[in-house]
C-alpha cells in the first residue's frame, strides 16, 4: 500500500481549506436549506457545520442546524443548537419556536409551553407559535384552550384549517379503542372532547357513529344489554353531531340506531323509555321525507299482509305501529275495518249455528282488536266509535292482549312484536 506523504496530506488541508473558504456563511446555509428540503438532512447538518466554521456566532446557521438534528431524531443535539441560536439572537424567533417543538418531542411539556408562549410574545401574531402551543395543550388534555390556540393559528394562516380534524379525529380513534376495551364512561367522555374539535367533515364522526352502531348490535346478540346500551347512546350521540354538520339523508341511520336503543331498552324492562325513543324514531325519519314515506309504507304493508295470514296478534301490534308512526295516512280507517270484518265473520258464523268456529273467530276478532270484547255488537257496528284515543294512547293497549305469559327472549312474544319488530 503506498503512503500518503506529508506534502499530500498538507496539500489535500490546502485545497478543504480552499473548498470551505471558497463559498460564504450564506451559501453555505442556503445549500443546507436545499438539502433540508430534499430530506438530505445528514447534507444538510453537514453544510450547516461548515458555515459555523466560518462564522462560529452564526445564529441562523445554529438554526439549521438544530432543524436537521431533529429530523434526525436526535433530539438533545438539537436542543442545544436552538438554545446555542437564541444566546446569539434573541430576537430570532423560529429558534424558539424550534426549541419548542424539541421539547414537545421530548414530551416536556411544561418546558415546551413556556418555550412557544415566549414566542408569542415575540410576536404574537407568528401562527407556528399558537399551533405548537395548541398541540402542547392537546397533550395536556387542555382542550378548550388547545381549541382556542388552534382558532388563532387558523386566524393567521388558514394552512393550520385541517389541525380540527386531526385532532378530532384522534380523539375518535382514542373513544373506539376505550369502547372496544369495555372502558364506556372514559370513552364517553374522550367523544365529547372530540366534539370541541368539529370541523366540517361530518363523515368522521359518522364512520365512527357506525363503527359503534355494529359493535351495540354484537354486544346485544351476546345479551350484554347494558353494554349494548352504553355503546347504542354513544353512536346515536354522535350521528346527531354528523348530521347537526351536514344534515343529509343519514338521517335514515339515527333512525335505525334508534330503533336499536328501543329493543335493548325493552329486554332491560324499561318501557316507558321505549316510548320516549320510539318518538324520536318518528321525529328521524321524518327530518326525510322521502325516507318517512318509504317507511310508513313498509310499516303498513307489513301490518296488511299479517292480517291477510291469520296472524291476528302480530298484525295488531303491526297496525299500531303503522298508526303511531304515521297517524295521519288513514291506516286506522282501515284498521277499523279489518277489526269489524272479523266481528261480523264471528257473528255471522254463530248465527248459522257454527258456534265452535263462531267462537274462535271471536278469539281472533278480539285478538286483532282487544276493546272489541267490552263492546255491544250496537257499538260494535256504529260507525261513531273512535279508536283514536286508545291506538294513539302508545303501548298501554298491548297489555290487554290476552297472551299474558311473557317470554322476552322468544320472537313469537306478542310484546316483543309489538315493542320491536316491524319497523
């Protein structure tokens, strides 16, 4: 191997000297610039070093050289040359902001808020400030002032707009992982933090409206009914805030999120709450008119073709369903009359002497509509009866079907019908 001589060492400290002499403090900070904004930040720490070579008190040199050390993830170095900057300039404001940020990455808080609020009282109108600022109070769990950091860094400059959903949406993120954890009431209380960070996206607290939705329809197969009814309250809360954003035809989902909250609220026995939500079920659909047209529809057909199968019991739970969600389209005018046409079949077959059919033709009549056993067959046939207050008196009228015996687990359950299906 042949030697380097001491007149080749000497010449090649020559020609780094020449190379280093032979641009400026400046262009050597410009270069590492560009390396920085090629993600060279090795090229960048590089370049920066040698502009500190020439000019050792060189501040913004420190600067950047802090900048490439943190992308580097070496963070400690990097605090020192932010802190090295601000000794030589105290008036250079993005050291500061960089110390700052250091010390966010350090997850020092406390050291990091008291770093960006020194740069707001530089300048109290530099945005960079307020959004690290907001980002230190995030962390903290301040939230409402994180909020009111972020709106001012927005206020600035609109480039820090999408910080709302981020953070939003982080929250959401941290809610379903607590709800998948069984946590509720902790995760309760994240969603509502989420809530101070809306923005305009309203499919995010959707996505996660839905997410919810199908994990409260898991946990109430598994008969967990507090649990499903914890996680049904969540998603229905947040479908609410997805449609206060941007109401749109979602507003079919609340309403079968709803539908939901009602059957868990009815195997825990609660039923004058199933009363309350089955209103609001009403009040979802028909923010759609579209929607409440399709399903008054369907609700009647239903109600219809049951009575067409015999199935006397389902079909008046059915009907009073129909009637309650859409009063006003005539189906008790036809419920009347199917209630009558069964009296009449009743008597009709007792008066030819069929009295074993007569009778259980009465069982049905009564069963389809259970005041007809109080009535006279006067009453009966007036055409000034008024069912209205009893059909629209909400489910007090199950009670008086005559299957008393109750199994809530069985889908055969006339209450069950009538609480739960159909819609």
């Amino acid at each position: 191997m042949t030697e380097i001589s001491s007149q080749d060492t000497n010449k090649s400290a020559q020609i780094s000297s020449f190379n280093l002499s032979s641009k400026t403090k400046q262009q050597w900070l410009q270069e590492g610039i560009t390396y920085y904004n090629a993600k060279g930040y090795e090229e960048s720490l590089t370049v920066c070093e040698k502009a500190l070579q020439l000019d050792p008190r060189y501040a913004q040199a420190y600067y950047g050289k802090g900048l490439a050390l943190s992308k580097l993830e070496r963070y400690e170095e990097a605090l020192l040359a932010y802190e090295r900057a601000i000794q030589l300039d105290p008036d250079y404001i993005k050291s500061y902001n960089g110390r700052g940020t250091i010390l966010y990455k350090l997850k020092r808080y406390q050291e990091a808020l008291t770093a960006y609020e020194q740069v707001i009282e530089l300048n109290s109108d530099y945005a960079p400030g307020h959004y690290g600022k907001g980002n230190v109070l995030f962390e903290l769990k301040r939230y409402s002032e994180a909020r009111k950091a972020y709106d001012e860094a927005n206020r600035i400059d609109h480039q820090f707009e999408s910080i709302y959903r981020e953070k939003s949406w982080s929250l959401l993120e941290q809610g379903r992982n607590l709800i998948e954890a069984k946590h509720f009431d902790e995760a309760r209380k994240v969603y509502k933090n989420a809530v101070r960070f809306v923005s305009s996206q309203s499919e995010d607290y959707a996505v996660h409206a839905t997410f919810l939705f199908q994990e409260g329809i898991r946990l109430f197969e598994l008969k967990h009914y507090e649990e499903a009814l914890d996680v049904y309250e969540i998603a229905i809360w947040l479908q609410r805030i997805a449609l206060r954003i941007n109401g749109s035809s979602t507003y079919i989902v609340l309403g079968e999120m709803l539908i939901s909250k009602g059957e868990v609220l009815f195997k825990l026995k609660r039923y004058q709450e199933v009363l309350d939500v089955y209103k609001q079920v009403r009040d979802a659909y028909m923010a759609d008119p579209q929607a409440y047209s399709t399903k008054s529809s369907f609700l009647i057909e239903t109600a219809q073709s049951l009575y067409e199968k015999g199935c006397y019991v389902k079909s008046y739970a059915a009907f009073k369903r129909a009637i309650l969600f859409d009063p006003h389209a005539g189906y008790l005018d036809d419920y009347k009359r199917k209630s009558k046409d069964l009296m009449l079949r009743s008597l009709d077959l007792y008066k030819h002497g069929r009295y074993d059919e007569a009778y259980a033709a009465y069982e049905e009549a009564i069963t389809f509509n259970p005041d007809s056993e109080k009535m006279s067959y006067e009453e009966l046939m007036s055409e000034e009866i008024d069912f209205t207050e009893w059909l629209s008196g909400g489910y007090g009228g199950a009670r008086k079907i005559r299957s008393i015996e109750v199994d809530e687990d069985d889908p055969q359950n006339t209450f069950y019908f009538y609480y739960t299906l159909y819609w």
